[in-house]
C-alpha cells in the first residue's frame, strides 16, 4: 500500500522534525521523532511493513508497538485528509 500528500497540505522539515500545515485552514501539526520517521517513510512511498521495519530500528522498539504506531498515525492522517491512498480497495 502506498500514499501521498493530499493537495490541501504542504509539509517541511524543520530541525529533525516535520510539519505539517493545511493550506485552507493554516492548522498545522508537529511530528515527534516516531511521526516524522513514518510521515517521511510514507512521503519517500515506503510500505507500512518497511516502516515499521526502520522504527524498530532506529528507535530500538519491538514490532507490535512500532505496528500500532504506524496504523494508528495512517489512519489519523486518512482521516484529516492529510495523505491519500493511492492504491484504494
């Protein structure tokens, strides 16, 4: 599964973390270090499966909470619209 930025959004990086801000509304969010890795994994086309790979990694975090991490802020970021799913069922 693969996502993108929907067009409402732009995003930067900003001292090791991201930022994200809704063009419309100028509500903005600030990633931590585990929501930048996965936001920048999801923007670089990286498959949950290798993002929870590369948390587990950097963050010396074990699979299951490293899995609920990245389900949890995919879904949050589906539903603000933030990202898009480019392969829909």
């Amino acid at each position: 599964m693969s996502y993108s930025l929907s067009k409402e959004y732009v995003w930067k990086e900003v001292g090791g973390q991201v930022v994200v801000l809704h063009i419309e509304t100028g509500r903005y969010y600030s990633l931590n270090h585990t929501g930048s890795l996965i936001w920048k994994g999801l923007m670089d086309g990286l498959s949950p499966d290798r993002i929870i790979e590369r948390l587990c990694s950097v963050f010396d975090v074990d699979k299951s909470t490293a899995n609920k991490d990245t389900e949890e802020m995919i879904r949050d970021l589906l539903t603000k619209e933030a990202i898009i799913n480019d392969q829909p069922l």
